[in-house]
C-alpha cells in the first residue's frame, strides 16, 4: 500500500464547502483506479486548515491514476471547485505505509 498527505488552505467563506469538492472527484474516480479509501478533515480550531488522505493498492496505481484519460473529463469540475475554494495550491506528501490496524 501506499499513502498522500494533502494540505490546503480554503478561503475565507469557504469552509463549508468540501463536500463539493469531494461529490466532484468521486464522480471522477474510475473502478479501478487502486483508490482503496480517502479521508477529508479539516481543522476544529482553524476550519480554513484542511488535509486529504488517500490510501491507495501501490504507489504504481496512484500514478498510473494521475494519467488517466478517462478522468479528463471529471476533473474539470473539481478543479473549478479547487480554483474556487482553495487559497493556494495544495501540498502534497507521499507516504510509506507501515502499518495498517
């Protein structure tokens, strides 16, 4: 298995707004992409904090994913909600993961 750390920043006014981001990418995803889960959480003390964490089959799988033509077509809405909402790019960490409980 093999793991991404996303961290953001949203806009002021936009807090609430992650849910459409995440309705966006999930139409997006493909069947078998090696998506195995993703988790969206932001801040209790500063909701314009907020991280994605995505677990995928391997490493192999989620950059096979990020070229995949098929989901062309889908990230154009969540990238205009990205654009929106976002204050600033993302950053991103790739993960090793250890240990699953």
């Amino acid at each position: 298995m093999w793991a991404q750390l996303i961290s953001t920043r949203i806009k002021p006014g936009h807090e609430g707004e992650l849910p459409r981001l995440f309705e966006s990418l999930h139409a997006a995803e493909q069947p078998d992409s090696g998506l195995l889960h993703t988790f969206g959480v932001q801040d209790q003390k500063d909701p314009t904090r907020a991280f994605v964490f995505v677990v995928f089959e391997s490493e192999e799988k989620a950059r096979a994913r990020e070229n995949d033509p098929r989901r062309a077509e889908g990230l154009v809405a969540a990238r205009a909600v990205m654009a929106e909402i976002f204050d600033g790019p993302p950053e991103f960490v790739d993960l090793t993961v250890v240990h699953v409980g």
